[in-house]
C-alpha cells in the first residue's frame, strides 16, 4: 500500500495529465485543427481519474469532479457537432 505522500503525488501527476490532454485539446480546437485525437486522449485520462476516484482508490474534492465531468461533457458535444457539421 502506497504511503499517503505517493498517493498525492500520484494523483497530482494523474491531475497534471488530465489538464495536459485538456490544454491540447483546446489548442487543437482553436487552431481549428482536428482535434479528435486530442480529445480522446483527454477523455481516456479523465475516465480513468474519474473511475479510480469512484472507486475511492484516490481523493478528489466534489470541485475537481464537477470540473473534470463538465469538461468532458463540453468536448461530447463538440465532438457531435463536428460530427453533425
């Protein structure tokens, strides 16, 4: 079992990876490139954050939960219309 100090930075880290997939993402979009790697990739990282905080192995506050979800619903429905458009 990990030590509580590895277990913040490893949820840091896992954090810092979510924002990083993000940011691309972002960036991507605003250079109206395609930006459905980058997308996925941010999804793939906030599922696993979000499922292993679920599963109580790591400690998000309701805030960081709240932001992550919002933002994978934002980039679900700018994937559907780029899909639609």
């Amino acid at each position: 079992m990990s030590s509580p100090v590895e277990e913040i930075v490893s949820v840091a880290e896992q954090l810092k990876e979510v924002q990083r997939s993000l940011d691309l993402f972002k960036e991507k979009q605003q250079k109206r490139e395609s930006a459905s790697d980058a997308a996925i990739e941010f999804v793939e990282k906030a599922s696993l954050v979000l499922g292993r905080a679920e599963r109580k192995e790591i400690l998000l506050t309701e805030d960081q939960k709240r932001r992550i979800r919002n933002n994978l619903l934002k980039i679900r429905s700018s994937l559907v219309r780029n899909m639609e458009g």
